[in-house]
C-alpha cells in the first residue's frame, strides 16, 4: 500500500438515494485500496420557510440532526466495507456552491465519486456537472451508475 505525505482523499456527496450504496461501495474499497481516505460531504439546502426565522431555524436545526444520524451510519459502513474511518462533513447551501467551495478548501481531495440514476433522470448532481461545474472543477469526477452490481463494482476496484 503507497504511503503518501497527504493521502488522496476520495469525496462523495452522501444523500438517501438508491444509488448512494454504490458510491460509498465503490469509493471506500477504492480508496483502501490507494491508501488514501473518504470523505462524505451531506449538503442541507437552506429550508424555504421564511414566514417566521424561529421556525425556519428549527427545520434546519432538525435537518441538521438527521443529516448527522445518517452520516453516522454511512461511516460505519464505510467501517465495516473497508476499515476506513471516514471524514464527515455537513454544509448548508446550494449543492453546487457547497462542493465548490469544499474542495477549493481541501487541496487533498482528488476525485469526486457521484452516484447516478440510469432510470431516466441521473440527478440534479450530474446535470449541474455536466452543465457548469465541470468547467470550475479541475479534478476527474467519477460517476457510478446505480445499476452497477456489488461484483462489477469490486471487479472495477
């Protein structure tokens, strides 16, 4: 296994989607197997209630709350997949602007690892990707299609 100064950091954007399986499969044996690490980034858009703030902040206080009981349970199978500890990250915002901004952040990360649905419409994700953020991103992005196996995902690994 390489020893590297400053690991590759392999960042996938962890949401409840069919699809999202796969990703975390795909990026924790490959990061494993690179020596690197994994990092999931949860976006929480910004709640459009704004009748009263008080409100509004409790929605995004509870976002906040299942965005982290759901990230906790992501590392642990990215735990029990690879042995990998994995790096946790909750952002508000816009997706786009969030992932920008996170990895102008981390100079380490070196792959972004999104999810796609093959079913008809891939996701916004891969639309933005395809429209605008490949041209502010300098990194490879890695699209897992959701119809992958777990075998053709460790064959490829």
């Amino acid at each position: 296994m390489p020893t590297q100064e400053n690991k590759w950091k392999f960042l996938v954007i962890a949401d409840d989607t069919p699809e999202f399986k796969k990703v975390i499969r795909l990026a924790a044996l490959r990061a494993k197997r690179v020596g690197g690490t994994l990092v999931m980034l949860r976006i929480i858009q910004p709640a459009e209630f704004q009748h009263w703030m008080a409100v509004r902040d409790i929605m995004e206080e509870e976002a906040m709350q299942e965005a982290q009981e759901m990230m906790d349970q992501f590392a642990v199978e990215v735990m029990q997949l690879s042995g990998l500890d994995s790096e946790l990250v909750i952002r508000k915002g816009e997706p786009g602007d969030v992932i920008t901004q996170y990895i102008e952040e981390d100079k380490d990360i070196h792959l972004l690892v999104l999810g796609a649905n093959v079913d008809g419409d891939p996701g916004p994700l891969i639309k933005a990707f395809r429209e605008e953020l490949l041209n502010v991103l300098h990194m490879p992005v890695l699209v897992v299609p959701g119809n992958m196996t777990e075998k053709e995902i460790d064959k490829f690994v």
